[in-house]
C-alpha cells in the first residue's frame, strides 16, 4: 500500500524554507502484502525504458528475480549501477546474487564494496544505505530501510539469521524535488572514492525544501543527538529503532527524559540489536520502551524518530542505526523533514506497530 502526501509545510529547517513532504511513503509489514516493497522496486525497474539510468546502493541482496530484473533493464539499454556490499555480516547472504550479476557485469555498472584487508573484515565499514534511484517515468529516489534481501525460494536458515524483511516492518520514502534526487544520485555515484569521511561533499548536508539529508561516515557524526540536547520540557519524542546500543544517543535520551520529554520507544527482539542492558537503563530513567516480539519471528527493521515540539515537528529516517557502527564506521544515509504531514503518516505507523507489539 502507497500514503500519498501532497499537502506542503512552511516549517523552517536550519535556515531553509519552504519545506515541503516527500511524494510518498511506502510501508511494508505483516498488514501489507508480502514482498510489497520487492514487487515496488521491480515495478520500477521494468517502467525504466532505454536510455534511462537505474543507481541503487544496498546492503543485504538476496532477490535473485530482482537482479534478473537488474541485468534485463541493462541489456534493453538502460544504464545500471548497483553499488553493494559484499561482506555483509552474514557473508553468504549476498553470494548467488553477487555471483549472478558479476557473471553479467550490468555493463561495467557492478560496484561490489569488500574489505579491502580481509584479516580486517570485522572492522570493514559496510555498505549500509538504501538508495534506490529510477530516472523514469520522472526522476524519483527512494530512501530508507529495507534491502532486497528475501528470495523465492526461500531459505529459512538465513531468514532466521538476518529477519524476514519482505514481511516484516520496513519502509521506503519518496523523494522527487530535484536537486534533492540530483544530490543522492550523485553521492551513490561517489560511493567507491576512499576516506569518505574526510571529503567536504559527505560532510556537507544536503539542504532542500523536501528533505534534509547527512551522509556517514562523517566528521560531526552527533545530528540528532544535537537536536535532542536542545529540546525543552514537554516535547515528545518516539519511535521505530532497529538498532540501539548504548553510547551518546542514549545519553541524550536520558537527558531529554531529565527535562520532562515524553519518550516511547518501540525497539526490536533480538539482544544482538538492542542489549537487554540498555532497555533496563532507559526504562529504569522514565522511558517507556517495548520489544517488538512478533510470533513468527518477523522483524521490526522500520528505522524513523519522530520528535514534536509543541507543533514544531521533525520526523527523522533512512538507513542509520543508533550503535556505534552506524555512528563511526558505515555508509549510511540520514534524513530529516519538517512536514507535518509527513509526521502524522509515521505517527499513524509507530501506533500501529505499538498495537502490534501489545497484543503479541
């Protein structure tokens, strides 16, 4: 299913104006159908006719029908580059799509990012944004937090290891004001250029009247820790983290709670992803925080924090992870907008989920 939103915000974000909603927000997760968000991207693929340009940045890629799609869309003339990662931490995940499109080329599009040192592989930065950009029917990307990494058949092994993400909660945000599209296009196009995080352009945001959007591995890594800092009493914050271990974020979080923000968080399962530990901590300074336990083990891998002001609102999404991975080591994409709008779309979605997570 597809929330369209076309309603527009005059709401000030440092310093730019207007800021105005992403087209739209596509959800997926047990209430939608399965692989709903495969099935969009293959859509995408096939509209794109000759001549047009298919940039995509992924982690996990496991969809061997999706690659299919991938290597036809170049073979009709559309040029293809698919930036992935190729030591993800579940290495064997990636290897028949990997295999399948090294063996095809994508036409010299094929970018595979791998540990350059393998005796370093466990402190290999990985490629973890989702960037999916189309040139057709009108240049759009897509921004957020599923990989395509489902497949059919599938493997119950390693769904069990890495989550089922074609049913379980994840989305993907439209974007397609242009120099927005332009400006992720271009960083996907970057991605191979060594010691990111010393380049100006990925410590630069990308400032536009639809979103705001930082790239990491980056210098000043604190974004929304930064903005937590500033808030006063009686602002709310909540929402949908995947991951979350302890470190400055939390730190920011207790702070906020200390000052008489309302916090709720919904987080996932697994203790690998979110320790035990630091739910008891921010549960025991005042912050309400729930596991997300589905009963067939289907994952909480939607990643948005939704921070409301007394009607200043910011609704923060994309690939980055609260752990210190994301924050230090990954390429990551983190985005941010002012629309309300936009807010109240991912509000209706973190009740959903909490309604979810209470009845299980």
């Amino acid at each position: 299913m597809t929330l369209h939103i076309s309603n527009y915000s005059t709401l000030i974000h440092e310093g730019i104006s207007p800021v105005r909603a992403p087209k739209c927000v596509h959800f997926g997760g047990p209430d939608r159908p399965p692989r709903a968000l495969r099935d969009l991207l293959e859509q995408r693929v096939n509209a794109v006719p000759p001549g047009g340009e298919i940039i995509w940045a992924t982690y996990y890629f496991r969809d061997e029908a999706l690659a299919s799609a991938l290597i036809a869309a170049s073979d009709r003339g559309v040029k293809v580059r698919l930036h992935m990662d190729g030591h993800p931490r579940t290495p064997q995940v990636n290897e028949a799509v990997l295999k399948k499109l090294q063996a095809h080329g994508l036409h010299g599009g094929l970018h595979v990012h791998a540990p350059a040192v393998p005796a370093l592989s466990s402190v290999h930065p990985h490629l973890h944004s989702k960037i999916y950009y189309f040139s057709a029917p009108e240049p759009v990307v897509l921004v957020g937090s599923f990989n395509p990494s489902g497949n059919d058949p599938e493997q119950p092994e390693i769904i069990a290891k890495i989550g089922d993400q074609d049913r379980g909660h994840n989305m993907l945000v439209e974007l397609d004001e242009p120099s927005l599209v332009h400006a992720l296009k271009e960083h996907v196009h970057n991605m191979r250029r060594p010691w990111a995080r010393f380049r100006p352009a990925q410590n630069r945001p990308v400032a536009s009247a639809q979103a705001h959007a930082w790239f990491y591995p980056r210098l000043r890594p604190a974004v929304v820790d930064r903005h937590l800092g500033a808030l006063e009493d009686g602002a709310r914050i909540f929402g949908a983290i995947s991951h979350l271990k302890s470190g400055v974020f939390v730190k920011c979080l207790f702070e906020a709670a200390r000052k008489g923000a309302a916090v709720r968080l919904l987080v996932h399962d697994t203790e690998r992803r979110v320790p035990q530990a630091t739910v008891d901590a921010l549960s025991d300074a005042g912050i309400a925080i729930t596991r997300y336990r589905h009963p067939e083990g289907l994952p909480l891998h939607a990643k948005f924090l939704l921070v409301d002001e007394g009607g200043e609102r910011t609704s923060y999404f994309g690939s980055f992870n609260y752990n210190p991975r994301s924050r230090f080591l990954n390429r990551e994409i983190l985005l941010a907008n002012r629309s309300t709008c936009l807010f109240d779309s991912l509000s209706e979605r973190f009740d959903l989920i909490k309604e979810e997570a209470e009845t299980f």
